[in-house]
C-alpha cells in the first residue's frame, strides 16, 4: 500500500463473496506467485461452499497452483476478468474503495509489515465486516415496460452473515464443519458496537507500529 520513492508498499488482497457479500481481507509482501497464492486459502474461510472463483486478469492467481488450490474446496468455476474492463470486478473494486481504504488508509506501509497487516485484517477487520458492519442489497423488480429495476430497502440492509442466514435452504450451503450455531455464537460474542471499538483499537495498535518504526529509522 502506498508506494514511496520507489519502494512498494504492503499488498493487500481481498476476496468477496457475490450473493452475501462475506469479506476476507489478507497482505502479502509482494504481487507475486510466491507470495499471493495462499491468500485464495480465504476460500477455505467461507462458512459456505464456494461454487465459483472470479480474480482480475494477474498472473499470481491465473496459474496452475491457484488452479490445485482450487481444487481443493472443488471450486467448479474459475474466471477472470478482461483487460480494460473494471466493471468485471466492480463488487471487490467497491469494497477496496470504501472498506479497505477506509480501515487502511492510502499511506506508505512498509512490506516488513505484511504479517502485521494480515493478521489484523484476519483477526479483526474480517469478522467486523462480517458479522457486525451491515451492507446493502438491491431487490429486483420489473416495472410496468418491462424493464428491470433495482432498489435498497430498509429490510435489504444485513451484514453478510445475515444475509447467509436469509437464503433459502441457508444451511444446505454450509461447507462441512460449519454450523449456524458456531455462526450464532462468533456474531453475538461482542455486540457491534464494542466490535467496532475493538477494531479501532487494533487498528491504532498496527499503525502506531508501524509509524514508530518509519519514523525510528528516519
């Protein structure tokens, strides 16, 4: 994140979930085959099957380990998107713009800090986004010429977990080892508000860190 003369910064990566919307965020050091192929291990994450795997168009997942990798929850699907298309990425693009910017910021963090980053965003930033930070799904409608609309309504605002939990037939999609009740017991373990507090506190302790580090060796 954030390169500074010269030097790149951490590289963050996030995986999201199209129909609920599940976030995990991870860092590696470097864009690389060798550093990014364990950040699709966030599939495994999921609470729920995964039927589909869509990356952008980079080498680091369009290769033959990622593919074994996939192959492991038996993802069936695996597509990428088109060069000079970033609609074909929108939902994640969104999320990187108003979630992991918002919780990261745009400053210089050095790669040393990769395992620093990835944890916080494991330990803390994921399950907030997941059980606590709520988002907004459009319901579909056809109007009177026939043309579709979508709108967000106040019921349409659930974080993912609720939204899992929603689905029709929602336990049928949980992978093996899952259970809503596991699920129930990680959401109400903390109530929002002290989610996002603990969150805050995290973050800070990561940044002062890092900012003491920078400025240490200034």
């Amino acid at each position: 994140m954030g390169d500074r003369d010269g030097r790149k910064g951490v590289c963050v990566v996030n995986v999201v979930d199209e129909v609920t919307q599940y976030e995990h965020v991870g860092a590696a050091p470097a864009i690389s085959e060798r550093f990014m192929v364990p950040i699709p291990e966030a599939l495994l994450l999921f609470p729920f099957d995964v039927l589909g795997f869509h990356a952008d168009n980079g080498s680091e997942y369009v290769n033959r380990r990622v593919a074994a990798l996939l192959n492991k929850p038996h993802v069936g699907e695996f597509t990428k998107s088109r060069p000079r298309h970033s609609n074909d990425n929108a939902l994640v693009e969104g999320k990187n713009a108003h979630v992991v910017r918002k919780h990261l910021g745009h400053d210089h963090i050095p790669v040393r800090f990769a395992g620093d980053v990835d944890r916080f965003a494991r330990e803390h930033l994921s399950p907030f986004l997941n059980f606590h930070r709520p988002c907004l799904f459009a319901t579909e409608r056809v109007d009177a010429k026939g043309k579709v609309r979508r709108t967000c309504r106040r019921e349409d605002v659930l974080t993912p977990f609720e939204k899992l939990k929603s689905l029709p037939d929602a336990a049928g999609f949980l992978r093996v080892g899952a259970s809503f009740d596991a699920l129930d017991r990680a959401a109400a373990a903390q109530t929002d508000m002290r989610a996002a507090k603990s969150l805050h506190r995290a973050r800070d302790e990561l940044f002062r860190k890092v900012h003491g580090a920078v400025a240490a060796a200034a």
